[in-house]
C-alpha cells in the first residue's frame, strides 16, 4: 500500500477516537453544544479522510510524486484548525470565529488539490505493467 495512503488511514483513525470521544462526552453529560465540532471531526476528519487513503492504494499510480503528500498537509491542517476551532467556537468562545472560517477555506483548498489529482490523467507509470516496476 502507498504510504500516503497508509498515512491518510492513521490520522483518520484518530480523529475517529476524537470523534467518538466527543459524541460519548455529549451523550453523558447531555450537553449537545458542540455537536457541529462533532460532526465534522467524524465526516471530514474520519470518513472523508479515510476515503482519500482508500483512493490511494487502489490508484497508487495517484499516489507518486510530491503532490499527494501536499494534499494530505493542507487538508490535515485545515481539518484540524477548522474542528479545534469550531469545538471553542461552539462552547461559547466567539473569538474562533475567524479561525474556523480559515480552517474551512484550507480544508477546501486541500479538497480542490484532491480534485486536481483525481480528474489528472494517471503518469506514464500508472500505464507500465507491475513486473516492469
Ligand atoms: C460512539 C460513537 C458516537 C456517539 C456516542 C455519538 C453521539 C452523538 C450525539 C450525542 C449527537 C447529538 C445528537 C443531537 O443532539 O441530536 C451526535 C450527532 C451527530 N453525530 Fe454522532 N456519535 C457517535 C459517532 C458518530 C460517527 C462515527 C459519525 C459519523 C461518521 C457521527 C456523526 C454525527 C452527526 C452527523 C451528527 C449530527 C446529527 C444531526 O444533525 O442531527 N457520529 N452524535
């Protein structure tokens, strides 16, 4: 398997622990305040995350070169400033507002570099028989 898509899998999981983590804190205390910050840890941090490494082992083809490593930066980061952000935001910290809106837009950057790679035609290796490499 690819390593970014090894790489992808992992942090995935974390933020499925994080995730669920907070759902189990919002179900014992009863306090569903932070169930955005919830929500998107799960879907853009563990299901879409795990989605785009799933992508790279069965294209590992798409997964050569610099640029699928500088997705997984960008989309990481903007996941994570986003989620953090929009926890505080929605414990009542109206400060983050500005922080969330920064993560969003990073998040979506590392999506548009996804779309890049998915929609460009495969390298010349991706057309090379696997006993040729
Ligand atoms: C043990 C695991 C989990 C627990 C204890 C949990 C708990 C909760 C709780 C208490 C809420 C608030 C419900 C409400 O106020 O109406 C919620 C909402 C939500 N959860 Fe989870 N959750 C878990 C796992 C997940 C996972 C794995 C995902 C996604 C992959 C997810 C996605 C969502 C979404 C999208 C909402 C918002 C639903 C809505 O808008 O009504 N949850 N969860």
């Amino acid at each position: 398997m690819p390593r970014i898509a090894e790489l992808f899998f992992k942090t995935a999981i974390v933020f499925l622990v994080i995730g669920i983590g907070i759902g189990l804190m919002m179900a014992i205390s009863q306090n569903h305040a932070v169930m955005g910050a919830h929500a998107h840890i799960n879907l853009l941090g563990w299901v879409t995350s795990a989605l785009f490494g799933g992508y790279y082992a069965l294209n590992p083809a798409k997964a050569e070169g610099r640029l699928p490593m500088t997705h997984y930066a960008v989309y990481t980061i903007g996941v994570v400033v986003m989620t953090a952000s929009l926890y505080m935001l929605l414990s009542g910290n109206t400060a983050f507002e500005t922080p969330v809106a920064i993560g969003s837009m990073i998040t979506f950057l590392g999506v548009l570099i996804f779309a890049w790679i998915a929609f460009a035609p495969a390298g010349q290796r991706a057309a090379r028989p696997i006993a040729a490499e």
